[in-house]
C-alpha cells in the first residue's frame, strides 16, 4: 500500500485530483469509481476548477458510482445520485450515458438481475481504471459493512446501525435514513486496476490502522485493500494518526 499523509484535507483534495488528472492524461477514456459522502468533496471541487480552467476534460470518462441507497429516487434531495449531479457532474462535460449509479428504485423483484447487469456493465465497459473510495469508521467500503463476504458482488445490503448514525447528519431524522442499499461488492471493488482511498478526521483513525496494519478479516472490510496491488491511501494528519 502506498499512503500519502498530507498537510490537511485541502491538500489531501488536491493530491486525489492530481491523480485523476494523470489517469485522464494517460487514458482520456478512463472508466472512474467514484464515491460519496463528505470525504470526497473537496476531491470534487477540484475536479470542477480543474475543468473549468481548461487543464481537465471528462468527455470520453466513463464514471461507475458504489452505491445508492435503495427506496430513494434519483431525484431525491438525499439520494447519492442528486448528491452527484449537484457536486460533480452538472459543472462538468461528461455525457449523461458514460454515468452509472444504481437506482434506488428498482423494485425488489428486479433486484437481482438489475445488479448482475451494474456488474456486466463495468465489465462491458472493460473494468475500472481507478476507485475512489472512503472508509467508514466501522472499516466499510461503499456499503460493504463489516462481515460482507470478500467474494460479493453488488447486491442489495441492510446497513448497519453504526451506518445509520453516522449517516443520520445528512437527514432531518435518523428515521428518515434508508436502511437498505444497493452496493458493488468487495470483489467488484478489487478488480479495480488502482484503488486511491481517502480519509479524513479523527473518526477514521482507526479504521485506517486496522485497514492497513490489522488483521485481513471480512470484520473491517477495508483490509481486504490490502491484497491488492495498487492501491494508495490519502489521509489527512488526523485519519493518519493510530498509524504510528
Ligand atoms: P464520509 O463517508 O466520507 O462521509 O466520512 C465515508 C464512508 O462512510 O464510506
């Protein structure tokens, strides 16, 4: 694992949007992963700034999103799609039809086929080049909580209590958050070519040391990153803290 502490979450957004920007420039076509939650929108901001002032194109990109939360549509204020369109994409150049991000409103009885499709997709689009991630402080990846199978697929999952809480800032009511979703799995995360995961705050301190230094157990999803081949992990001074 490669792990690059930065000075603070600023430089810890640049760095990530540096590391697209070198993709993009090897491969303008590149099939991107991208995730949600507070840690990557700095990381996003970037991206727009670099767009707009000409030094980044996202015309040929081709984006796969984790997760969405399953019962909340696209156009939902809190669903992972609006967050998305509102902090990424309406301020850049992609085309509509290279964004995938699964539809929190497939009904059950389609759920299973509607999720091998997501996973043929990124395989029909010949896997992802680079996966953002973030790591819960429950050591989850998308919403792989803790004792997801290493060999799962996306599918539709329950979250987690601990999920639900920390989740819960985003709504009115911590009854108001969804308490299912659907997620690309562990193995579909580690067939991403490189894996660049972020983390911010004194949260994630120590889901970061068990995802680095712990045990490779499916009790901290996040240690599985560490039999993968490429993966980096960007931290501020704060989630770099239990490293030592
Ligand atoms: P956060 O979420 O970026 O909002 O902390 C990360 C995660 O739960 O995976």
């Amino acid at each position: 694992m490669n792990i690059i502490t930065t000075k603070n979450y600023e430089e810890l957004s640049k760095k990530a949007a540096e590391l697209v920007a070198q993709q993009l420039q090897q491969k303008p076509n590149s099939v991107l992963g991208l995730a949600t939650g507070s840690t990557p929108l700095g990381l996003y901001s970037q991206l727009i700034k670099l767009h707009q002032s000409g030094q980044l194109f996202f015309k040929d990109v081709v984006t796969f999103n984790l997760d969405e939360y399953f019962g909340l549509s696209g156009s939902d204020e809190h669903s992972y799609h609006h967050y998305m369109f509102a902090n990424l994409f309406n301020q850049l150049d992609i085309a509509s039809a290279n964004i995938f991000i699964p539809d929190g409103l497939i009904p059950l009885t389609e759920i299973k086929r509607y999720c091998f499709d997501y996973e043929q997709s990124i395989i029909d689009h010949r896997g992802i080049d680079l996966q953002f991630l973030g790591i819960g402080n429950n050591g989850h990846l998308g919403f792989n909580e803790p004792g997801s199978s290493f060999n799962s697929v996306t599918r539709l999952v329950d979250l987690s209590a601990n999920t639900i809480t920390a989740n819960a800032r985003f709504f009115s009511d911590q009854n108001l958050v969804p308490r299912q979703a659907i997620t690309m799995g562990l193995a579909t995360i580690m067939k991403a070519r490189k894996i660049v995961l972020l983390a911010s705050g004194i949260a994630k301190a120590e889901a970061v040391r068990q995802a680095v230094v712990g045990e490779v157990t499916e009790l901290v999803p996040a240690s599985i990153l560490q039999q993968h081949r490429d993966v980096t992990l960007i931290l501020d001074p704060d989630a770099a803290s239990a490293l030592k």
